[in-house]
C-alpha cells in the first residue's frame, strides 16, 4: 500500500515568495528606523514651498529637528542659484519626476549638496510634492578633484605650443619698438598693430589661465558660439602642430544655455584636443552650434581614425582610453558634467571615417 504525504500547493508557495511586502506592513519600530537612517532627507511639501512632512533623519543630515522645519518654505534652506528651477518645477506643476541638484543649508549654515527627485504625489486627497535627497558632497568633492587633476595636466600639455604662439608676437613687438626708437613716421600705424599683438597674448594667456583655475559651480546664461570661440583660440596652436583647421558654423550666434561656464568650457576643451589628438594626418575639425525648440546641440567631428564599434560604449568609463600616455578620465569627466547639466553626450563613429562627438545642453539647465 502507497503511503502519500500531502505536498504543499506550487501556487500558494509562490504566492506568498511574490507578495509584495509595502513599508507599512512593517512593525512601528522598524519603520521609525527607516525615517531615520533608511533615506538622507524626505519632505512633502504644498505647491506653496510650505514643507508638511520631513523625516526625522533631517536631525542627523542638517542638524535641525523636525519641529523647526514644519510649517516653513523649503525655500529658505535652498541656495538662491538653484530656486530658480526648483519653483519653476513647482510652477508648472509636473505630473512625473524630475532629478535635481541642489545645494540645502544645514543648521550652521553650509550647503550640502543633495541629489533630489522631485515628484507630485496625492496626500490625504490634495496634490503634494514629494522629495527624495541624498547627500553627495563625497561624490561631488571627488569628482571636483578629478577635474582639476585633469585641467591642470591639460594645461600642461598646452603650455609648450602657448610658448611658442607668444613668442611670434613679442618678437613683432619688440621689432616695432625697435623702429619707433630709430624716429620712424607713420607711428599711428604701428601702434594699431602693436595693439593687437598684445590683445592676442592677452588673449591666449588668459585662457590658459582659465584652465589653471578650479572648478565653479556657478550657473548663467551663457552664449556658446563665444564659449567656442575662446577655446578654439586657445587650442588653435595645437592644431596647427598637426596642421589640423579648426572650423565654427553656427545656425545660430546666440544659442544661450543656462550652465556654468568654466565647467562646459571644460567639456569643448577635452572633445576638441582629444579630436587634434587622433588626427596625426592633419585635416579638419567641424564644430558646428545648432538648435531646437529645448536644447541647444554642439556637434564636434574630426577625420581621424574613428573608434571600433565594440568600443565606442566604453570611452565613457573612467581611465579607459585608446592613447598611448591618456588618463582615460577627460571623455568620463566630460559626460559627467554634461550630465550634472541634465544633457547628454552622443557618439558616432565609423573606422577610417572619423568621429563625431554630440553634446545636447537644455537652454533652462533642466
């Protein structure tokens, strides 16, 4: 005779395995333990600013209680650069969600600078919104070291061919103060052309300049087609070493992006000499600054080489890099920033074809 032992039903076992578990299926003092430690900062707040709700891991991350932050505007805590897109979210009264960086004071008065997702949400019958920030200070200073590792190594690298652009100049100056010693006539002439011989070393010199300096973090409308300009002229030496043309087509001379200058100057400056870099040939490179209706797109293309297909997905990852003495860090720092400006990069390329490198920049930075 058989013996058969019941065997629990497949379903119901995988039922249970499948339940979704919600966090208010929690014990009390579980979920007390999540509001504190589970999240850096959780608020709601009314279409107003006014915050509703925050979550008691506010003591630890900005030092203050909840009782001292409900019942007041957010927008007191929130540094005045980054109202202007946070009230517009508000404003507009978006149905998804929308990534932020901002920079909220802490009880002694520093700023913190937190990833935010801003989202509406319905609370006891009313539309609310919910926020969800998480501290990055580590994240951001790391970051702010790389790129300055890598603006100064840059600015080595230029140092050389600068020297030798100024040079030609001092020269012609010093030929002209040569002539004026001697009584030459037509001295307004002279003085014309020695203007502009020290209005290009100012120029080249300042830009290098630029490059030495750290990092901001400070946004304005900003022209691209003058960005572009001052780059190109300061990496006009280089790409004539390699006989290389540096060539600026816009559709537009005043496509404007709220941004910060130093750091997309930063992103044009690392494209353009990795671009001269590769052309050992000579040839040309094509910028070309065109927009549409949210966003302005600067194209960068080279004749260079180009870059195997299997391996145009990882020239974003950090210290990879198909130079022989590269970092590997200026095409991931780059995407970085152009990421932090709620942009895009977007690579082309075909072998022997060269390559095409697109940045897409919102006008409003958001």
């Amino acid at each position: 005779m058989l013996n058969y032992v019941d065997q629990p039903d497949s379903t119901s076992v995988n039922d249970e395995v499948e339940k979704n578990v919600m966090l208010s299926d929690l014990p009390k003092d579980i979920l007390n333990k999540v509001e504190s430690n589970g999240f850096d900062l959780i608020a709601v707040n009314n279409f107003s600013g006014k915050i509703e709700y925050i979550s008691e891991s506010v003591r630890r991350v900005l030092g203050f209680s909840k009782a001292q932050l409900i019942g007041k505007s957010v927008f007191r805590y929130i540094m005045r650069d980054d109202q202007k897109y946070v009230r517009k979210f508000f404003d507009i009264n978006h149905s998804g969600e929308q990534k932020f960086y901002i920079h909220i004071r802490n009880q002694i008065g520093r700023f913190i600078v937190f990833e935010t997702i801003l989202q509406v949400i319905y609370w006891n019958g009313e539309k609310k919104i919910l926020s969800l920030s998480k501290d990055i200070s580590d994240k951001k200073q790391a970051e702010e070291m790389l790129i300055r590792s890598e603006k100064m190594s840059i600015a080595g690298q230029l140092a050389a061919g600068i020297a030798h652009e100024i040079r030609n100049p001092l020269t012609s100056l010093k030929g002209f103060v040569q002539l004026l010693q001697g009584g030459i006539n037509s001295k307004d002439e002279y003085y014309k052309i020695m203007m502009d011989e020290i209005d290009k070393i100012n120029t080249i010199t300042s830009e290098l300049l630029f490059i030495s300096k750290p990092m901001t973090d400070e946004k304005n409308d900003e022209n691209i087609n003058k960005m572009l300009h001052d780059v190109l002229t300061l990496l006009k030496t280089q790409a004539n070493l390699f006989d290389i043309d540096l060539v600026l087509e816009a559709d537009d001379e005043d496509c404007m992006v709220y941004c910060d200058r130093s750091q997309i100057k930063q992103v044009f400056i690392n494209l353009i000499k990795n671009a001269i870099e590769e052309m050992t040939d000579g040839g040309m490179i094509h910028v070309l600054i065109k927009n549409n209706t949210e966003e302005c797109i600067i194209a960068i293309k080279d004749q260079g080489p180009g870059i195997p297909k299997h391996l145009i997905h990882k020239l974003k990852e950090p210290f990879f890099t198909t130079k022989k003495n590269g970092t590997g860090l200026g095409l991931m720092i780059s995407n970085q920033i152009i990421d932090n400006h709620s942009g895009k990069l977007e690579i082309e390329s075909e072998n022997g074809q060269g390559s095409t490198f697109s940045i897409y920049l919102p006008f409003n930075g958001k």
